[in-house]
C-alpha cells in the first residue's frame, strides 16, 4: 500500500468522526492534531502542515452547515477536500496533441528516468500510440546499454550511440526517424548533484529539442528536498510536470509530494512498484480518496481497461446477465484480475474495501489461491468447465493430480464457483440491503466492516 502508516492514521481519524455522538470544537481541534501527527510522520513540511490544517479548522467553523449534510460528514467532507488541494487538486494529464510528441526526462542521478522510461513506453503502448526511445545519457557508462535492454523487454524501437560522447549530435544523428513515431521518450543525464555542468547541458538540449514536455523524476525517498530541486530543474527547463519515483517503499513520500505541489509543478504520473505496469497518472483526489480507504472508482477502471478489452467484458457481461456463469467465466475474470495487478492494490481502489481491514497474510493466501486455481482449471475438459455441476468424486481425484493440487483444493474452487453462481443469482433480482447482508454473512475471519 502507497503511505501504508499514513493512510492507516487518516483512516483512524475518519473513524473517530463517524463514531463521535457530537461533532464540536473541542473534536475539531482533536482530530487536526491528529491529522498534523500524521503528516508529520510521513515528512511533509511543518509550515504546510499547518496551514493545511488552520484551513480545515477554518472551513469547518466558517462555512454555513448544507441543509442534507450532517457535522459528520461535513468535517468528512472538508478533510476530503482540503487534502486533495494540498496535494494539486486536479490530475493533470499529458495530451498527445502531435507527431512526434516529445517526452524529455530530467533529475538527478538515481532518480529512475531509465526505468520510468520504460513504464511510459508501455502506458503509452497500451493505449494505441506508436513509442520510441532516445538515450542521451552519455556519462554513465552503462545507461545506453540499460535503456536498451529496458526497451527490449517491452518492443519499444530504441535510439542509442554507445561510441558519441556529445548528446545533440546523438539526437541530430536520428532526427530523421523521429517522425514515424507518435511519442519520443527521451532520457538525459543526471548528476549526484546539481552543478553548472548539468545545468548547461540540460539548457543546451532543452533549446534544440524543444520538448513538448520536459517531466522531472524524482524518487520519493527524497523527501522534502523535493521543493528545491524541483524549483532548480524549473528555473533550468521550464518543467511542465513531475514523475514521482519508489512511491511504494517509504515514509518520506509525503514530503516529497506535497513538496512538488508547494513549487506548482504538477506531478503527472506516479511510479507504485518495480514491474513495467507499475505506474498511474497522479489523481490527487482519487489518491486521497484510496488513502482514506473510499477507493478510487477511476484508477480501478483504468487497470480493468488494460487487463480486459471491450469485446470480451461485453460478451462477459452478456452471459451473465442471462444468469449464465461457466468456470471459463470465472477464469477469464482470474485472468484479468491477475494483469490488474496484486490483489492488495486492486483492493485498495474498490470503493468501500479501504476500510475493510485484511490481514496482509489473508491477502497472500489469496494470491496462492488464484496461482493454484489456474492450474485446477488448466486441468479439466472442456464439458467439466462449462458444466461445474458434473464433476464428481473420481474427477475431482483426476483434475488434483493433473494439476499438481490436494482434492481439497479442487473442492475450494467449485465452492467459490457455486457462491459466485449463487451471488450471480441474487443480483439480478434482490434486495440491495439484503445482499450485502447475504455478502457480509459468507466474508471469511478476519474481514471487519
């Protein structure tokens, strides 16, 4: 989870609310400590840390009280709103407006502009665009050869000259295959430290490449110190956005992304892991609203867009709401459940799972399921998967040793099968309240609503 120990001590603070008979002053003051604590914790600046919270002390005692709106939900409401503010308010999305769309990558040594590189390469493949590479580090011996093993892996053309030791003859050396290409991802070199060479060599490229964007990575280990180098990089280029790297593995992330909003240079993507998918446009309002564990519907859909196409959800969709369900359904559902990524992090967008609190080990053994149930389902024929019903006791005992699996295993794919069936069943017809009443009966321990 991004800001785990962050997100965990808002989520405290929300519930705190909800549980209060009375929403007064003395609360108010209560729980923005609370949140101060919080934000501390996770490194953002002190100065903005106050000034976020008197605004949300000074919103809850001055605006007028919406008739519909309980104190509750009002104070909900404006801690909701005064964070996704804090942290750049709107997502700001970066248009392919032309051919080739210029895509030039700055920072500091160790950053992960390579890396990044290549998770846009593919975010920008998944999405219909025709990408290609150009390397322009040429101080650290083993960039070109990394930007091109990088872009191998995901077949993205790449541009690199291992023997040139001046990066716009590079650049001029290519120029004239750009245009074959919708998006030019362009990587430069950083340094360990901002110095004159590195602010000459960015400003020299900056005026002959004319990037359509020039997107600082930082990682977020950084903290804080994200405002000045994002302020120098700015004063140097003209930064038009930010790429926050290891956003995943630290507590200083906080800093460093409150740090950027500070300077008004927009963070426009997020990297949340290692894997080449690992990374999403930066919603402040959708991550704020995961942090408080009320999910985020938009990101979720994205991922599902990626994992499944149109084609295949509506034919999904088409059978099931004849109340039709095969195991080659559920399989296909697997499938895209697993591109969507670990089920920890699928979970943390479903609106309402945020507060669901699940042990890390029932999430694992989740995981183990799906990998298990994989197999079981790779194992059986054609007729056992669109007939579940059918498969007896000496089937079972087959499919278990096809598949490498106890019978027991087997058994705990065709229950969840029969449930899903069953689930299937009652929403198409049922009382809403009751199925969630039905639903909340059959949660293995260790879920809490």
């Amino acid at each position: 989870m991004i800001l785990e120990k962050l997100s965990g001590s808002l989520k405290a603070t929300l519930s705190k609310i909800a549980k209060a008979i009375f929403v007064d002053d003395k609360l108010v003051n209560e729980l923005v400590k609370e949140i101060q604590r919080a934000l501390l914790q996770a490194d953002v600046n002190v100065n903005l840390v106050f000034e976020l919270s008197n605004k949300i002390k000074e919103r809850f005692l001055k605006e007028k009280q919406i008739p519909g709106i309980s104190p509750r939900e009002k104070l909900v409401k404006i801690v909701y709103e005064e964070l996704a503010r804090f942290l750049g308010e709107e997502k700001a999305e970066i248009k392919i407006t032309k051919k080739p769309f210029k895509i030039m990558m700055v920072g500091l040594f160790g950053s992960g502009k390579t890396t990044t590189i290549g998770k846009l390469a593919k975010y920008y493949s998944k999405r219909g665009y025709k990408v290609a590479a150009l390397g322009l580090d040429v101080h650290r011996p083993a960039a070109p050869d990394q930007l091109e093993q990088i872009c191998k892996q995901i077949g993205t053309p790449c541009f690199i000259d291992k023997k040139e030791k001046n990066p716009l003859k590079i650049y001029k050396e290519f120029e004239n295959l750009y245009n074959k290409y919708d998006v030019l991802l362009i990587d430069t070199a950083g340094r360990s430290a901002i110095d004159n060479d590195l602010i000459n060599e960015i400003k020299n490229l900056n005026q002959e490449i004319k990037p359509d964007e020039n997107l600082l990575v930082i990682s977020a280990d950084i903290g804080q110190a994200a405002f000045s180098q994002a302020k120098t990089f700015h004063e140097m280029c003209n930064v038009t956005g930010i790429i926050i790297t290891k956003l995943d593995g630290t507590a200083k992330a906080g800093g460093s992304l409150s740090a950027c909003a500070a300077t008004n240079a927009k963070v426009k993507f997020i990297g949340v892991g290692e894997k080449a998918d690992d990374i999403e446009i930066f919603n402040p309002q959708g991550f704020v609203s995961r942090l408080l564990g009320m999910g985020d519907l938009e990101a979720l859909l994205e991922k599902a867009k990626e994992a499944i196409t149109e084609e295949e959800t509506e034919d999904i969709q088409e059978r099931l709401q004849k109340g039709e369900l095969s195991l080659i359904d559920l399989y296909e559902q697997m499938k895209a459940m697993r591109k969507m990524g670990p089920l920890s992090k699928v979970l943390e967008m479903v609106p309402g799972f945020g507060q669901v609190k699940m042990p890390k080990e029932m999430l694992e053994v989740q995981e183990e399921k799906l990998e298990k149930w994989k197999f079981i389902i790779d194992s059986m024929t054609k007729k056992e998967l669109e007939n579940p019903d059918s498969i007896d006791v000496p089937r079972i005992e087959r499919i278990a040793k096809g598949a490498g699996v106890s019978t027991g295993d087997v058994r705990d794919l065709l229950k969840q099968y029969k449930q899903s069936k069953k689930l299937l069943k009652m929403l198409k017809g049922g009382n809403p309240e009751q199925i969630i009443k039905k639903f909340k009966g059959n949660l293995p321990k260790g879920f809490k609503f």
